[in-house]
C-alpha cells in the first residue's frame, strides 16, 4: 500500500510540476520575446517549443523521484527509470525538432517578405528535414539503449556493421542531401524561382525544397516535384538571371515574301523620306550611293546606264533600316541591351528578318503586349515599302486560283 500511495503521489507530483512549468514559461517568456528584435531569437523562443519544453519535467522527476518510493523491488526501480529515461530522450528530441521547425517557419517568412523586396534568401528545409532525421535515428538508438539497459555504443558498432544496408535504404535522401548542399552551396536553386526542366515537363515557380524533393508549380498551375539529386545529374534552366537584369529577350522573325524585294524607285524614296524615323537614314545613304554612282560613272562610262552596275535602294534593305530605327526609338525596350534587326537566312518560308531586343520589364503579360505591339506596327507597315509578309495558301486561296477565269485574270 505504502508502495501504490508513493508512486501515484510521484506520479502526480510529477504532472503538477509539469502544469506549472508549462504556466510559468508561456506566462513569463512571451513578455521577455516581446522586447526581443524580431528574428530568429523570437522564433526559438515560441510557445510550441515552450509547451514541448515544459513535457520534459514528469520524466524527469519521476527519473530523480523513483528510489525514493519504499518497498519497491529494485529490479522494478531500475526499470521505471530505464523507461523514463527513454521518454526524457524522447522529448528532448521533440523540444529540438520544434525547434527546427521554428526555424523553418521563420525562413519561410523570410522568403515571403523577400519575394517583394528582392533580397535573396535560401531555403533550409532539407538541412531541417535532414536534422529531424538525424536527432530521430540518434534518439531511437538511445531509447533503445536504454530499455534493454545496454551502451548505445553496442548498438551503433552494430549499425556501422549494417553500414552497407543502410546505405541502400537511404540511397535517395544521401543523393539528395548531397545535391541540394551543392544547389545551395553555388546559389544554383531558390525558392521563387521559374526553373524549366523539359525531361520531367517542369516549366514554373519553385515553391518547395525539401531534402528529398523540388516542388515546382507550373504555369497552367499543376504540381510537378522532382527529386532533388536530379537536378545535378540533369541539365535545367533557371529564369532568375533575367528576373534580375530587368530585360526579358525578344527574338521573333517576321518571314517576308522574297518574290516582293525590289530595288526603289526615286518617287518611293521621297515617299518614305517623310518617315521621321527613316529620314536620316535615307539621307545619308542617298548621299553615299549618289557619291559611289558618280565615281562609277566617270570610271566606266560605258557601264553606267546599267543598273546592275551601280548602288541602289531595295525595299527589304531600307525596311530593315526602318525597324532599327524603330527599336532604338521604343520607349519600352532597353536601350542598353542588344537591340538590331538582322537578316536570316532565306528558306522555304521566305525571308526571315528577326526581332532581337530585351523589353525594359520581365513581367510576362507586359512583355507579351509590348512583342505583340512590335510586330503589329511592322505587319501593318510592310505595304509602305512594297513588301508583303510570307503566308503559305490556304483552302480558300487555292479555291480562288482554281475558279474558272481566275488563271486569265
């Protein structure tokens, strides 16, 4: 009797003191946070990880309390020690996985606030899921140590002697371990940013890394995660760079019909010499091609009536002049950058004259107007210099060559 009153009182006592710490910590430490600087500090310091804190005091007391109940039989004494040493291990590394995750919590915030301002910061999920996975092994091999009253050190010299199996069952989380240090390590990988990784149909926004897994949302809003030791084994392509440079390229071709390029006539040459953008272009190539056709002349004589022999104008050579001039003189394009139009070359699908310039935003719907906006402007100029884009016939163009009398016509 004396035994069962000793060990519920224990029992007992042990609870009260665990409600009382528990009180006392969330009463007591909040006001000393509060007057903390806001940053990691008052994370560690959060009521989950003092409500974990306060569930150490029963194991404990009931560790330095049991050989003080009377009559108990020792083997009895060692036992309940043993396995309240094993729940004291036990909530220890509860206390150190809350404490991680208060990190965690505290790095996703941090992430958040600097989606808007800019400043890089790293996730350190895996290096958290990595820990909770270490202080969980350490501890299990503890708690087991400790029932069967045993040196942790038998077990671990016979975990190292299991060294290979365990190699084989955490295969994955080593390799990912591995690769997400060297993602971080080089600054390869962030959260927030757009990565693209065509083999596995990855194309959108990094919002998760984890130490197994990269979780990517895509821009049609699925979920693609991939494991992390994939990204060092295979190629991919990270956006961030041209987030941070302020220009996102443009490079578009617009396909002309060769069969339109002609050379110009002097009456089309003052028509276009109205073009602000294109006068002083024309200026000073009229000037240059007067001065070569006049020293031609006077060389050869006898050649000069041919055209084939002197310098003109084409209609595509000053198009293209035109579109120069109208990209150095857009005001959403940086001026900075690579800015040109050049000619590609002619295929089967005409002549290719490409767009290559970097829009003074990364904003994708801005950037798709103001591309859109560009090659509106030249598909709506081309009848100004005679040419015509590059079209292949359609059902109702065929339909229109084979009506009768459209051959004569």
């Amino acid at each position: 009797m004396q035994t069962a009153i000793a060990l519920a009182a224990l029992v007992l006592l042990a609870y009260a003191l665990r409600w009382a710490v528990r009180l006392v910590l969330l009463r007591a430490v909040p006001r000393f946070r509060r007057g903390l600087p806001a940053g990691w500090l008052q994370a560690l310091l959060g009521d989950a990880v003092l409500t974990r804190l306060s569930q150490l005091v029963p194991s404990l007391v009931i560790q330095a309390g049991i050989f003080a109940v009377p009559h108990l039989h020792p083997v009895a004494t060692t036992v309940i020690r043993n396995v309240a040493v094993a729940v004291t291990v036990l909530q220890a590394a509860r206390v150190l996985t809350a404490l991680l995750d208060a990190l965690e919590h505290y790095n996703q915030a941090s992430i958040a606030a600097a989606r808007d301002t800019g400043a890089p910061t790293r996730s350190i999920k895996s290096y958290v899921q990595l820990g909770k996975l270490v202080i969980l092994l350490v501890a299990g091999v503890v708690v087991v140590a400790t029932l069967i009253d045993r040196s942790p050190l038998i077990l671990l010299s016979g975990l190292g002697a299991m060294s290979a199996v365990l190699m084989l069952v955490f295969k994955d989380t080593i390799l990912s371990f591995t690769a997400g240090v060297q993602l971080a390590g080089n600054d390869m990988l962030r959260v927030g940013d757009w990565l693209q990784m065509d083999q596995v149909g990855a194309d959108g926004a990094v919002v998760d890394m984890a130490l197994n897994t990269v979780k990517i949302r895509n821009w049609d809003n699925t979920i693609t995660t991939i494991p992390t030791w994939r990204l060092m084994s295979e190629s991919f392509r990270n956006w961030r760079g041209m987030s941070e440079s302020g220009g996102r390229r443009i490079k578009r071709a617009l396909n002309l019909d060769a069969g339109t390029a002609r050379f110009l006539t002097p009456a089309e040459i003052d028509a276009l010499g109205q073009i602000a953008l294109l006068r002083p272009y024309l200026t000073q190539v009229r000037a240059d091609i007067a001065a070569y056709n006049a020293d031609f002349a006077r060389q050869s004589p006898d050649m000069a009536h041919e055209i084939v022999n002197l310098r003109a104008l084409t209609n595509i050579g000053t198009f293209r002049a035109y579109v120069n001039a109208y990209l150095r003189a857009h005001p959403r394009l940086r001026q900075d950058m690579t800015l040109m139009a050049r000619m590609l070359q002619p295929t089967e699908n005409g002549m290719p004259i490409e767009i290559y310039a970097f829009t003074a935003t990364t904003a994708w719907t801005e950037y798709e107007a103001i591309q859109a906006d560009i090659f509106d402007h030249l598909v709506a100029i081309l009848p100004e210099f005679g040419l015509r884009a590059f079209q292949n016939p359609s059902g109702s163009d065929l339909a229109l060559a084979l009506r009768p009398g459209s051959i004569s016509q």
